[in-house]
C-alpha cells in the first residue's frame, strides 16, 4: 500500500501537481475513514505525522537518568537519584525527534552524532568532547521512535556537583539541541 501511494505521489508531482500538504493528508484521512478505508487513512495519518515530525526541531524528549540501557523505544527504568560514586557508569535514555529521515533509493536514513560537556558548580568546563558518538541507522520505513541510550563513565572527580550536558546535532540539516543534567559524585 505505501508504494503504491508513494508512487502515486511521484507520478502527481512528476505532472507537475504540488506534493500534499499536511492539511490535505489529514482531510484524505478524514474522508478515507469515513468510507471505511482504514489502511489507506492510517497511511494518510503516517505521511502527515512524517510531515510534522521533519518540520520539527530536534528535540530530545524523556531525557532522564536511568537504571541500565533501554532494551527498546519506551522501555527503560527510571534511576531514582542522581548520586553516583567515582567510576559509576551514568545511563542517560531519551528520545530524539524532529531529526531529518533522509529518502536514498527505497531507504530511509538518520545519522545524529552527540557531544558532550561537565561542568562543576562554579560553571568552569572540565571536560569537552565532540562526536562522542554516533547514531544512525538505513531501513525501509522512516523511523520516528528513536530511544539512545547516552553512557557515561567519570574517574577521579571529585565529590561535588556537576552539570553534565548532552549535545545532539543532526548530520543532515543545520538542527541541534541540548540537554543538562545534575549529576553528584560522593
């Protein structure tokens, strides 16, 4: 079914008919749930929401510290503190969105690439590193539940209180967001 409108949508613009808008995928749903064409409104729904979700910004939702890496999207245990000791490895999960899902072929891909930063409690920066890590991934549906799982591992600081921030930079568009966390080691 999504080829089929896929195409279809490239022959349209191949006429010279503009690409649908969102408001218009979203009327065809509408419409196409109303005539008991479920499959081809929840497909309607889908290139909206893909729609939305490119023109987003990037954004990392859920960021929270937690227990052990997720095993999936949306599965993760919350860590209750934000106490560590020396060496302790810190788990951050979160979810990206507003990434940019590039089209090649009859793939789809992201590439999103981290930094990172700690900062003691008198604001001075004690460690920096860019491209920290690297996350992407080729498949043949435009993925939008993304989970990272960002790890940590500090040695030697001293007890005390620390901002730990997290920069997420989209390779494919100009969109970059950060987030901090209050990490203390004992």
């Amino acid at each position: 079914m999504k080829t089929r409108s896929c195409l279809f949508f490239l022959s349209l613009m191949s006429l010279g008919f503009a690409a649908p808008d969102v408001n218009n995928l979203l009327d065809s749903a509408k419409t196409q749930y109303k005539n008991g064409e479920i499959r081809a409104a929840l497909e309607s729904v889908d290139q909206a929401k893909l729609m939305l979700f490119q023109a987003a910004p990037l954004a990392l939702e859920n960021f929270q510290l937690v227990k052990e890496p997720s095993t999936a999207y949306g599965v993760y245990q919350t860590r209750e503190s934000n106490v560590f000791k020396t060496g302790d490895t810190i788990y951050i999960y979160c979810e990206p969105i507003g990434y940019t899902i590039k089209e090649e072929g009859e793939n789809y891909n992201f590439k999103l690439t981290t930094d990172f930063s700690i900062s003691d409690d008198k604001n001075n920066v004690l460690a920096r590193q860019e491209d920290f890590a690297n996350f992407g991934l080729d498949s043949h549906e435009p993925n939008t539940e993304l989970m990272l799982n960002i790890n940590y591992k500090f040695t030697g600081a001293e007890p005390g209180t620390y901002f730990l921030q997290t920069t997420v930079r989209d390779q494919y568009s100009d969109k970059r967001t950060s987030k901090t966390i209050v990490v203390k080691f004992e």
